[in-house]
C-alpha cells in the first residue's frame, strides 16, 4: 500500500484555497475513484486523469487508486485539482 499527499490550490473568488490532494495505492481489483468532488465531476476528471498520465508517457497503474481532495466542504475547480492529480 501507498500513499502520496499533495496540495494544490483552489480558485475561490479572489482567493486560492489550499487543497490537499491525497493518493492511495492499494492491491486489489483495478479501479480508480475521487472523492471529494461532485458526482458529475468525478465522472469526467476519471477519464481526463488517466488520459493525462498516459499522455506524458507514466504506466497508469493496475492497481485499486483512491484519490481524496480535502477539505471536502471547500468549492473546488476541477482544472486546478487535475494538475496535482497528472491532468494538464
């Protein structure tokens, strides 16, 4: 098991919100789920995330990836957390 802790930043208005931006890699069937994002928002970024990664050349892994964007009662933008996730 693995686990990364990034931050990135959230537009808010004016201001930019740190977000953490928390990565675990686990053994187990392969999947991949954000929390901490709307439903509709979660859907899309999946599959921009993993398009991205494949893009710059990293070996998406085969393993069960859980991504939690915190805090969870912060509004986020999604274009600034997929850069901390491996979007462009």
């Amino acid at each position: 098991m693995s686990l990364a802790i990034l931050y990135s930043r959230s537009l808010s208005g004016m201001d930019a919100p740190l977000v953490t931006v928390e990565v675990h890699l686990s053994n187990g069937l392969p999947s991949f789920t954000i929390v901490g994002l709307p439903e509709a928002e979660v859907k899309e970024s999946k599959d921009r995330v993993r398009a991205a990664l494949l893009t710059a050349r990293f070996e998406f892994p085969a393993r069960r990836i859980t991504v939690n964007l915190a805090p969870a009662d912060l509004p986020k933008v999604l274009n600034v957390k997929l850069i901390a996730t491996g979007s462009q």
